[in-house]
C-alpha cells in the first residue's frame, strides 16, 4: 500500500483485492485542524468513482 506522500493522480492501487486509478488528488490545508489528503478514485474493472 501506497502512503499519503507517494500518491499521485494516474497512480493505480490495489485495494480489497481490486484496482483502483486515482483521477483527483488534494492536499488540503484547513484553517482549523490538521491537513489532509482527498482522493477521488475510479475502479479500473467497472469504470464506478
């Protein structure tokens, strides 16, 4: 599995055993709280976000 400073958009993981392609990726810095990493994630097999 890959860690939060080595996703990129166009990368492709496997999770639960199915591939997923990474279409959208922030790093969000709010005012309140600690950062964050939002994806947005495409199955390779089905074509579901």
């Amino acid at each position: 599995m890959a860690t939060t400073n080595e996703l990129k958009n166009g990368m492709v993981l496997n999770l639960d055993g199915q591939l997923w392609n990474i279409i959208d990726f922030q790093h969000v810095k709010p005012g309140k709280g600690g950062a964050f990493v939002r994806t947005k994630l495409k199955n390779v097999l089905s074509g579901k976000v």
